[in-house]
C-alpha cells in the first residue's frame, strides 16, 4: 500500500535529522504532487540535506545539484553548448547530468538568477520541456527544491517565485534539539528500504482527483479566500487550484478517499507572499477549526476557558525585578540599572524582563500594556515580525536583540 510505503520513507529519511521531519514531509507531499518548494532559512540548516534525502526516496533517479550567484551563466544549469552542433550551425546544449534531464534538483540561492537564466528556467519548472536549440523536449523532473536566505526583492523574479506552490521556513534547531544535534554523526545516514517509482507517481496523478473535499473543507476554503481578500492578500486561482489538488494528494496518500480540515493545516505552507501573510493563514486555520461546528471540542473549550483565565491573572501580575543578592533595581533617567533608591524601578513578571511597545505603533497612546507591560515573547508575538524578528522602526529595521537592549524601552514602574 502506497501509504505504508510512504510512512516506512519518511521513517527512514528522518534519521540523524534534528526537527526536520516536517520539513522532510513537504518535501515529499510536493514531490508526490508535481509541485516545487521553496526552502526559507539561514546557511547550514540543512536545506541541501533535505533535498538529497529527498533523492533517495526515488531510488536511481537523475540528481542535480547548483548553486547560482549574480554571475552565473546558463551554461551551470542548461549544459554547455555542443561544439560540433554549432559547426553545423545549430544551437544545442549538450545537457547530460545537467537540470534538463535531472527528476530531482536543488538550487541554492535560487533568487540570484539573471535575466539570462530565468526565461529558461521559468518554462522547465511550469511545463517541465526544455527548448534546445529548434527542438522543445520533454524533461523527466519530478520536482525542484530550492533555497534562500531571503525573500526574492524585484518584480522580475516575481514569476519565479509563484513557481513554487510550497513555502517553507527551515530554521535553526531549537534548544531542546540542540543536545541531539551534537550527538550525530557523519556517517549516521540514512538507509532506504522502500523506493518510491514512476508507477507510484502514475498512481497518485491518475487518482487523486477522485478524492472528495469534505463540506467543511469547502465552507472553510471559501472563508479563508474571503479572510485574505479582507485583508489584501492576493491569491491566484492558479494557486487556489494547485492548493487543492495538494490536499486531495495528501489525503490520498494517507489512505482517505476525501480531504478533511486537517489536511487544510498545510494551507499556511502555500497561500502567502510574506512572512505576515504565513502568520495570517495558520491563525485563521486554528481559530477556524475551534469553532467549526462539527468538531465536538466542548471538552477541549472547558479547559481552555480556564487555562485563558489563569494565564489572564498571570499577566497583570507584576514584580520588582532584583539582582542575585535579592537588592530591588531601579532604572536611572539615563537608563542605568542601579540598588539606589529613589528612582523608577524595573519590574517582571513570572521572571521575565518587560518592556514598552515600540513607539511607532499606529493609534499606540499606551505603551505599557495597560500597566502591565511586555515579556520579550510577548513583543515577539505582537510586534515582529515571525521569521525574520526585526520592524521598521523610525526609518530603519530594528531587531528584536537590539529592541530590548535599549533601555528606554524597559518598563519601569
């Protein structure tokens, strides 16, 4: 059964893999899909490891690999030009072991391609056909994973950037990971026993449109377009579509003959152009799915009625904050900390610092939180942004480090 052969991968492909196991799903999920996916994150979170993990799922299948900078030529991705073809005055790129017949790649820094690349690149990654020379030919790419560090910056590589349905951010591990990432090593990779083939491929594009979307899911999709377009978030059709045809794959190779609003938890992963609008999507999605009707959470609401209230007390409590010799600290009109009496002193709450919101807040009369300040997690949440933790502040982008470290934005009382 597909689905047994699936879960057995993803098992094996996670070894010696620190909080990448989602990351590791996507991945397949657009592989399976006939899509492409967009890895978001900082250098060595093992962006080009997921995507060679990826590989081994397919067996044998024709790999390539690049990175591209500002300067790269064609000639990287499409193959060299045949010298003999062009004594003959043809055109042709002799494109062995390279992108055009490759059924997995990863390009690295994808966003740093040129005017000379993208045309080219464009039509392999929506129509998967490479031109060469007088002849269009048909490529056999299963999908691309591709990598950046940032957000693509310019209407020319626009296009590009719709090409990737998937969206995701790989982010260092956390602190809690960290220890079992100090115990890997190098030679703990990964043993396949199942391969995924072209039949299995064939499988999935032939039935996954016989797959149902529950009536919820319908109510639910309409809603969240209408919530977005509230909000000026521009989805295309052509993404709305390719959405669900991701959905009913999922719910497919999960063994389901119809998608369920559980399924619609990958909707954050592909409808959003910013940071913000990811954030946007899974907020509506889980506040959605606690107040659908036919879900039977009354349970679930009870306790979370009460866990509000108690954390609701928690957060008006405030506390002077004391140095490690139990001494009160107070906070100079210079913004020193100091035991001298006499002064605004600094205060905490359940052990945390506070501070002020930042300045720059639209209709923001009260920084303090109605006296009760922000917890750096808190500022976090409310005021920066999600991945990237900086806000343009009086003409320039500030991060959260830089926030905190000044001292007129401490909460004093």
């Amino acid at each position: 059964m597909l689905s047994h052969k699936i879960r057995t991968i993803i098992d094996e492909l996670s070894q010696s893999l620190i909080e990448r196991e989602d990351s590791l799903k996507l991945l397949l999920l657009a592989a399976l899909s006939g899509e492409h996916i967009l890895l978001l994150g900082p250098p060595g979170t093992a962006k080009s490891e997921l995507a060679k993990r990826i590989r081994l799922a397919f067996g044998d299948a024709p790999y390539f690999e690049r990175l591209l900078t500002r300067f790269s030529v064609p000639e990287e991705l499409f193959g060299p030009l045949s010298i003999k073809a062009l004594e003959n005055d043809q055109y042709t790129r002799l494109t062995k072991n390279y992108l055009p017949e490759a059924s997995i790649a990863f390009i690295d820094e994808i966003f740093k391609a040129n005017s000379a690349i993208l045309n080219t690149l464009l039509t392999l990654l929506n129509e998967r056909e490479f031109d060469n020379g007088d002849r269009r030919i048909k490529t056999p790419l299963i999908t691309v994973v591709a990598a950046s560090n940032e957000l693509p910056d310019g209407e020319e590589l626009e296009a590009l950037y719709d090409r990737f349905l998937f969206r995701s951010h790989v982010n260092p591990v956390t602190e809690a990971g960290f220890e079992l990432l100090l115990d890997i090593n190098d030679s703990d990779k990964p043993q396949v026993s199942e391969k995924l083939s072209s039949n299995d491929l064939k499988e999935v594009s032939k039935n996954y449109s016989s797959i149902k979307l529950d009536k919820d899911v319908s109510f639910m999709l309409k809603s969240l377009r209408n919530y977005l377009q509230q909000r000026d978030v521009y989805i295309s059709d052509r993404r709305w579509r390719k959405a669900v045809k991701m959905l009913k794959v999922s719910a497919l190779t999960n063994n389901r003959d119809t998608v369920s609003i559980w399924d619609c938890w990958l909707l954050q992963h592909c409808l959003w152009n910013t940071p913000e609008q990811q954030s946007l999507v899974f907020n509506w999605y889980t506040q959605h799915i606690g107040t659908n009707e036919t879900i039977d959470i009354e349970r679930i609401n009870k306790l979370v009625k009460v866990w509000e209230q108690t954390l609701e007390s928690e957060k008006s409590r405030t506390v002077p904050l004391y140095n490690e010799r139990g001494e009160k600290l107070y906070c100079t009109p210079q913004g020193e900390t100091t035991t001298e009496s006499g002064q605004e002193y600094l205060v905490n709450r359940d052990g945390s610092a506070l501070y002020l919101a930042p300045s720059d807040i639209n209709n923001q009369t009260d920084r303090t939180n109605n006296n009760n300040g922000y917890t750096r997690q808190e500022l976090e949440q409310n005021f920066f942004d999600d991945y990237y933790q900086q806000r343009h502040i009086d003409g320039k982008w500030v991060t959260i480090e830089n926030y905190i470290a000044d001292p007129e934005n401490r909460f004093k009382k």
